[in-house]
C-alpha cells in the first residue's frame, strides 16, 4: 500500500528523533503520569504508528498549520511534527506540567515552528485562536459531538477537523447530526484501519461555515451537555 510505504520510510528516517522522544518520556513518566503506556515497543505501536496514521490526510488536504487539542504526552502533535517540519503546529493541553514537559522535548529535539499553550480549548478557541488553523486534530477520548464543539471553532472555513476514534463511530455519527450543522461541519471521509491494536477510525470534517461566536460552550457544557 502506497500511504503505509510513505509511512514506513518516513520513521526509519526519522526513528532517532522519535527514539530520543519516547525516552524522554519514560523517564519523565517516572515522576508523573503522561501515558499509561511507557513500555518502548508499546508506544511505538500504540502512539507513534498511530499518530503517523493521518500524515497522508495532512498532505491530501495541503494542511499548514494544525492545533493539536488536548495534546497530553505530545500524541500525535510532536510526531506529526517529527515526520512533517514544515508544519507550522500549536500544541494544547489544559494541564500545565504537561505543556511544560512538551517544551522540554521541543528544546531538546530542536524542533522550529512549534509552540504550545496552558489553556481549556473553550477559553482559547474564543480568544485568539479562533478560526486560525488549517487543522484542529483530537485524539481526545470524547464523544464526537463534544470533540465537534472543542475543535471546529480552531478551524478555518475551509479547513479540516481530524477526529480519531476506536470502534463505535458509527453510533456517534448517528448522534452529531446537530452539532455538525450548529458548528459549520461537514463529513468529507472515513477511513477505517486495522491496526495491531485494533481498529482506528480516522474521521475528515470540512469546515463549510463560520462557528456562531458564541460556540464552543465555556463551563464544560460540551461535555455535559453536548449538542
């Protein structure tokens, strides 16, 4: 398969970066929890092949700059990176020692063109980071509808929402009729793979038409109360 050849070429190439990363993150999980997974071979198959899992939709959409939310130990947001330096990218995480960690691993693995931000995907999608990206992408564990709500706000008309989900999409498609249309969405494609951990859903939205201002929700009211 073309897509998973161009995959495999670019981590061989790039696995002494990606290597030095995951390292980086077993020691640091010694002393707080970024991942409940910091066995090597696991990460590598479990985050790394995941995470590199939507370079082609990157590349199929011409995406420039992307907003990874809710960003935790860097999944995929720094591999993408890893794999793609043109990528103008912003990480987001709502826990600060987190981000602090991630700027470590920026500065460590030298990598340009690359921020991140301490702040709730509400406060920041409604501020300066309003319908600024190419790409907001979420591997968030969430149902869609309130994935929907965090991340279309980020995204430019125009641009692309990558949701990635397990099993069970189609129900949450069934459920995110409202949301779609209340947040200017649209479905472009699913792309269903079979990974050795089991199914990974990678979900494309296009973003049609502008967010009404006064979307996403503050409170947490699209967790609690999704559309």
């Amino acid at each position: 398969m073309k897509e998973e050849k161009m995959i495999n070429e670019r981590l061989a190439e790039k696995k002494q970066s990606i290597d030095k990363y995951l390292n980086m993150i077993i020691e640091k999980n010694k002393v707080m929890n970024l991942t409940a997974i910091d066995d090597y071979d696991e990460m590598w198959q479990k985050h790394v092949i995941d995470s590199a899992s939507v370079l082609p939709f990157i590349e199929k959409y011409n995406i420039k700059s992307m907003i990874d939310v809710g960003t935790g130990a860097g999944f995929p947001g720094i591999i993408i990176k890893i794999l793609k330096e043109d990528l103008d990218i912003m990480l987001l995480d709502s826990l600060n020692k987190r981000i602090k960690f991630l700027d470590e691993v920026i500065l460590g693995l030298d990598l340009k063109n690359i921020k991140t931000i301490h702040s709730r995907a509400e406060d920041y999608a409604r501020k300066e980071g309003r319908e600024k990206y190419d790409l907001s992408i979420s591997r968030a564990v969430a149902r869609l509808n309130t994935l929907l709500e965090y991340n279309l706000p980020f995204v430019k008309v125009g641009g692309i929402f990558i949701a990635m989900k397990g099993p069970g999409l189609d129900e949450e498609l069934d459920e995110c009729e409202k949301a779609l249309k209340t947040l200017g969405g649209e479905v472009l494609e699913v792309k269903k793979l079979e990974m050795d951990f089991g199914e990974r859903n990678i979900l494309i939205v296009k973003k049609i038409n502008k967010t009404p201002k006064n979307y996403p929700r503050v409170g947490n009211k699209p967790k609690t109360n999704p559309l």
